[in-house]
C-alpha cells in the first residue's frame, strides 16, 4: 500500500531532492521515489527571443555546467545559420570551443570527485556527518583538498580565457566563437606557475585515480555491491568510435554491450528517443521509443561515456580505459559506483586533451565564425559533465525562436537515480523502523553517483537537503528525516 | 566672434562659449554631467533628466540649459548624485531590464549608470509591464521591454528624406516605441549599425551579430562610464 505525498516544489537542477521510501505490511521497502519538482519553464521563456540569444540566455539554467548549456545550444544555432552540425566550424572556432569544454569537463569532475564525494571514500559514508564534508578532507587530507581546489581553479581558468568569464560568458556565438587564444593565455595554461599548468593537471588526475582504485581493491565488496543493476547506456561518440565529449554521433548500447542505437546523425534524435510524464515529477523520463517505455530508459555520463565508446584518444587516458574494460571483461560496467572511476578516467582525459589543444596554433588564429544558408531549425548535443544535454531549437522567419526543447542530463538520468535509490533503500531500509544517518547518506551516496547538481552546495557544508520520509502500510509516518 | 563667458561647476571655475550647452562645455572640460537620452550636435530633448544639476540654486537639465556668466553650477553633490540614482532606479523598474542575457551588457549606458551610482535594490516597486517584441525588419529586432523612452532615435535614424524609422505610439504609461516596417524594410546597413550604436540600453539591436565583443572588451568592461570624460580635466 502506498500513500500520496505531498510535495513542495523544491530546485531541480542546483540541489534540492526528495526521496519517498513506502514501506509494506512487513516493513519492507515496496516504493521509492526521488522526485525532482520544480519547475523551470526555460524552454518556454526562450519562445520569441531572437535566436542568437539562446546560448547566454539558456545556459542561466545552470550554475555548475552552464559552458554545456552554451555550448549546446551555440551548436544547434550553427546548423540554423547554416555553420554545419557540428563540424563545420573554422578550426579555431571549434578548437576553442572544444577548449572550454574541456575546461568545463575538468573543473567539474574535480569539483564533484574531490569537493562532493570524496568525504564519502576517504572518511567512510557511514562516518560522523560533522566531520564527513569537504572541511573534514582538508582537515585530514590536505594535500588532496588542496590539489582538487587547484584543479577546479585551472578549468575554471580556461573558461575564463575562452568564454569571458569564469561562470556564464558569451565565448560560443552561432556559427564559431567571439575570441581566440593570445599567446600570453596560452602560455598562462600550458607553463604557468607550478601547479597552475596542464602538466601538473595530469600528473594530479592520475594520482586521483590511483587514489580511486586503491580505495576500490581495499573496499570491493561494497562498492562492486552498492546500487549494482544492468541497464542500457547512452552517448556522444567521434565518428570512428573515440571518446569525444564535444561532438559525434549518438550511440546506444544495451547491458551486454550490443549496440541499440548504431552511431546516429543526432539531427533526428527525435526518432529514437521519446519522453514520458509521470503525474509525480517534474522531470520527464527519457526512453528509446525502439525498447519502449519499460525497457528503453539509460544512463548517460561517465560511466556510460566509457562503457560506448571503443576507445580514448590520449595515451594515459586509454591505458587506464583498458584496465577499466578489462575489469569487467570487456562487457559493459553496470556498477553504479564506478561512475566515479569512469569520472576520473574523463578527468585524465581531459587534461590530456587540454594539453594537446594548448599546443594547437590555430587558437592563436583570427578566423572565428563561418555562415551559411540559414534554416529554421537546428540540434545541438553535447556531452555535458554528467551526461548527454540536448538542444533542440526552431525559429520563424523573423529570427525568433518558435520551440524550443532540452532534455538535460539528469533527466536522462532520471530512471537510473531512481532505480539506484530504490536498491539502495532495499537492501538498507527493509524491515527497518528507523532510519539510521549512515543509510540516510547511503542514499545520498547513490545519488551523487550520477549527479551532482543534486548534492552541489550541499556535502561541502555536511549537509545535503534531502528529505526522506519512511511511510508504513497504513500510511503512517515512521521517520522523517530532512537535513 | 562668440563670446566667452565664466561659470562655476562645483566651486571651480571654467570658461565656455556663451549659449552652448551646459552638459557639452563641461564635458570638453573634463566634468562629467551623465546623460542617456542627449547626443552632442543633436537637439535636445530633455527626457530622461538623468543631467539634472542646480544652477543658481535651481534644478536643471544640464542637456539644455545653455551656459551663461556667473552660473553657480552643483554636479557632483550627495543630492544630486542620490537624484540621479533614483532616476536610473526608475528607468530599471518601469521597463522589464535583464541584463545577464542582454546582448548590450558591458556597453550599455543604463546599466553602467547603475554600476556608477551602485545600485542595488531598486527603491521603487517593478512595474513588470508586459512589451511585445517587434521583429519584423530584416535588420532591427526591436526590443521594447529595455526601451527608456530616450528618443535619440527618433531624432537621429533618418532616411534620406528625414523621414524617421523610430516613433513613440500611445501616451503615458501605454507610450512605447516602434519602428516603420515599410522603412525599416529598407534600412541601410549603416543605419542599422547606428541605430543600435546610439541605442543607450538594449531596445535596439542589429539582428544576428549579438554578443560579437568578447567579454573584457566592451566599452564599460574596464572603466566605467563617463571616465572618458574625466581624464580630460585641467
């Protein structure tokens, strides 16, 4: 038996979840829900600007990854001023552009790996919430707070250099890019002062992830245990199969990696994927319409950025992609904790990447925008920190924006968050009539898997505003634990 | 020859052309007066009174009150500087201003008035009055929700027969701006360019050139405004 709750709506993208656990005669978790319910409306602002607005105006969504927002929809405003979809940029305008985001994908991993879930792997998710925050790691780890302050410092400096301004600038314009690199910036990021420079990057990003595996090999059982289901993943991938995080075609594969969707052109992305309403969230849930509504939902993000693609073009990155792959034989990775090992393989990649496009003349060039034939309508995908962001724009003949439609990345991930919390409140909370702090922050681990906008602003204070309700049969309420 | 006559701003005395504007001379001589809606060599038009200063003790628009001997002149007093702040603070919540995703930001002259006088929460309550949008030219995108009702371009954007592509519709609160379609249809280039050049907010923008100056670039990216002015003073 189940009981309505009554929801406040709280925010969907910068923090605030609600978790509903419903319990049966036998105290045993029958339901659980995240709920995501308050309402934006960007994709109805946005309806009459003019077109060449949408990238400034849309990226406000966000604070954490607003240079995916930018990006995705300057990329679907290049297919309408006829750059291309995609690839058709001058080699500046796309290299820079591929420099902020990666520069983004940096700062961001760092930020939620070292900022947001580490207390959980160096203090134990199970340790005393006053201490089990970021200020606990600098306390007891100081040279790894240190290192991923610096490390979010570094890709919000190429942010800066490329898009203006740390959070929300204009860098991405249709049809290319409104600056290039001078060579004193370049030489900032590629030499600056030790550790501010991409070789320090690198050699930090692998100590993250020898850290990750050292804590793995010592704790496997929970890890490999935690929030383990099979499900289908989803991707950008380059066109020869490579790990790209700015372009390439969409990918799905399915939980013993037979592909589902075969490396589409994301202009039709509507033919494969639909989104469903569910009268209890706000968020919708995305699923390919060839699987259908039950069996069609995926994960998007690192973990499924690594499980679809073939390989990664940076050497360290790749050596460490192998190691990963082998792991599970070379099957997809459905382990919902080796989100953050995929994490950290990105992180690597990144600053590989990073380097290499600091190398890159044509940054330094003055060819920044290209146009062609204007159409009317236009796709932009792009593979957002925590997964696959899409923008899909229309506009009429007076160049206003007639439709616009985002599916983000945590609403792709919206079945998988909530498929991993109601395992994890399954195998934690059954036959429980109180709920403990440490399965209260197992939840709260399982989420923060995939996604930090959910946690942001939250762990770092000890923190996350979570309400969790325990609700037996007959409706009563047994616990109720809000942070 | 014209004459020269001497007058006091602030208590220092300077010296102009008898009858030239107030706002003009003591701009040439490094004293800025802020203006949104005046454009030196254009008429003014004294609408937005952002200028306003004493003179003789008396208030006065600085953008048409021509200069004349032994004017006592008060520009930069807490009085009149609080003035002027509610005047920008009116300006923000009589239209529906979103500087974040305005193209204009950085080289607009409203907002960079509010950086000059900090502003920060408006004194008056926002109208939210509810501007439609005029599209319709291939080159303009008009964008009534900023407009302060300056009329520089209503003044300034001529056709070769001095007809005006800009005119104010309505009266009171109802008065908003709007542009000729059959005109604007045929707007040159140039014009364009100026039209939004001369624009002090964001109501009028070129289509399809938004956000072109990087950030760290526009014009109040690194002073602020009227510093221009103010590295001329003797």
């Amino acid at each position: 038996m189940t009981q309505k709750i009554t929801i406040e709506p709280v925010t969907r993208v910068e923090g605030h979840g609600k978790v509903t656990i419903h319990l049966d005669d036998k105290l045993n978790v029958a339901q659980t829900r995240l709920h995501i319910v308050e309402f934006r409306g960007f994709e109805r602002f946005v309806q009459g600007r003019p077109y060449w607005e949408a990238p400034v105006l849309v990226q406000r969504l966000c604070g954490i990854c607003p240079v995916s927002h930018h990006l995705a929809a300057a990329k679907a405003l290049d297919v309408i001023v006829g750059a291309g979809t995609g690839d058709g940029l001058t080699p500046t305008g796309e290299k820079m552009r591929r420099l902020m985001h990666y520069g983004q994908i940096f700062q961001s991993h760092a930020l939620h790996f070292f900022h947001l879930s580490s207390p959980d792997f160096l203090l134990g998710y199970d340790a005393d919430p006053a201490i089990r925050n970021v200020i606990g790691v600098a306390m007891n780890y100081p040279e790894l707070a240190t290192q991923g302050v610096m490390m979010r410092k570094f890709g919000q400096e190429i942010i800066s250099h490329t898009a203006g301004k740390k959070i929300h600038g204009t860098g991405a314009i249709p049809g290319g890019i409104n600056k290039n690199l001078t060579a004193e910036e370049r030489d900032i990021l590629l030499k600056g002062e030790d550790p501010l420079n991409a070789d320090k990057m690198i050699e930090w990003a692998e100590g993250a992830l020898e850290f990750f595996k050292d804590y793995y090999l010592k704790n496997r059982e929970f890890v490999d245990g935690f929030a383990y289901f099979p499900s289908n993943h989803l991707s950008l991938v380059r066109k020869d199969g490579a790990m790209d995080l700015y372009h390439g075609v969409l990918r799905a594969i399915n939980s013993n990696g037979e592909k589902i969707l075969n490396d589409v052109d994301y202009q039709d992305y509507y033919k494969y994927i639909e989104e469903e309403v569910r009268n209890w969230s706000y968020m919708k849930f995305p699923y390919l319409k060839s699987l259908g509504k039950d069996d069609g939902w995926y994960r998007v993000g690192p973990l499924a950025r690594v499980n679809c693609c073939d390989f990664i073009p940076t050497p360290k990155a790749q050596k460490q992609f192998e190691e990963f792959r082998a792991h599970t034989n070379g099957k997809p990775n459905n382990f919902c904790l080796h989100t953050h090992w995929a994490r950290l393989i990105e992180l690597l990649h990144s600053a590989e990447v990073i380097k290499d496009l600091l190398q890159d003349p044509d940054l330094l060039k003055d060819d920044l925008v290209v146009k062609g034939n204007k159409t009317d309508e236009g796709v932009g995908l792009i593979e957002a920190p925590r997964g696959t962001l899409f923008h899909h724009y229309k506009i009429n003949d007076n160049d206003q924006i007639t439709m616009a439609n985002l599916i983000v990345s945590t609403t792709n991930n919206n079945e998988p968050m909530n498929q991993s919390v109601n395992f994890v409140a399954k195998n934690m909370m059954s036959g429980q009539k109180e709920i403990t702090e440490p399965m209260k922050n197992a939840v709260e681990v399982a989420i923060r898997a995939y996604d930090p906008c959910l946690s942001c602003a939250t762990h770092a204070l000890g923190k996350m505003p979570l309400d969790i309700k325990l609700v037996s049969s007959d409706g009563k309420e047994l616990d109720h634990y809000r942070s | 020859m014209s004459e020269k006559v001497k007058f006091t701003i602030d208590g220092k005395e300077y010296e102009g052309e008898k009858g030239r504007l107030l706002v003009d001379v003591a701009a040439e001589n490094g004293v800025y007066i802020p203006v949104l809606c005046h454009w030196k060599d254009v008429k003014p038009a004294g609408s937005c009174r952002i200028c306003t200063v004493k003179v003789n003790d008396r208030y006065m628009t600085a953008c048409t009150t021509p200069i004349d001997a032994n004017m006592t002149v008060e520009n930069k007093t807490p009085e009149l500087e609080d003035i002027r702040k509610a005047i920008v603070e009116m300006l923000f919540v009589e239209g529906n201003h979103f500087c974040p995703a305005c193209e204009k930001s950085g080289d607009c002259d409203l907002q960079a008035l509010g950086y000059l006088y900090q502003m920060m929460v408006p004194r008056f309550p926002y109208a939210f009055e509810r501007r439609e949008l005029d599209a319709k030219s291939p080159k303009i995108f008009l964008e009534k929700n900023r407009c302060i009702f300056c009329k520089r371009c209503i003044r300034m954007i001529k056709d070769d027969k001095g007809r005006s592509f800009f005119a104010f519709k309505g009266r009171g609160k109802h008065l908003e701006i709007t542009i000729d379609e059959k005109l604007a249809a045929n707007i040159s280039e140039e014009l364009a360019q100026e039209a939004m050049k001369i624009c002090p907010v964001g109501a009028i923008l070129r289509k399809e050139v938004g956000f072109s100056t990087p950030i760290g670039q526009r014009k109040y990216d690194k002073v602020p405004i009227g510093s221009d002015i103010e590295v001329l003073q003797k």
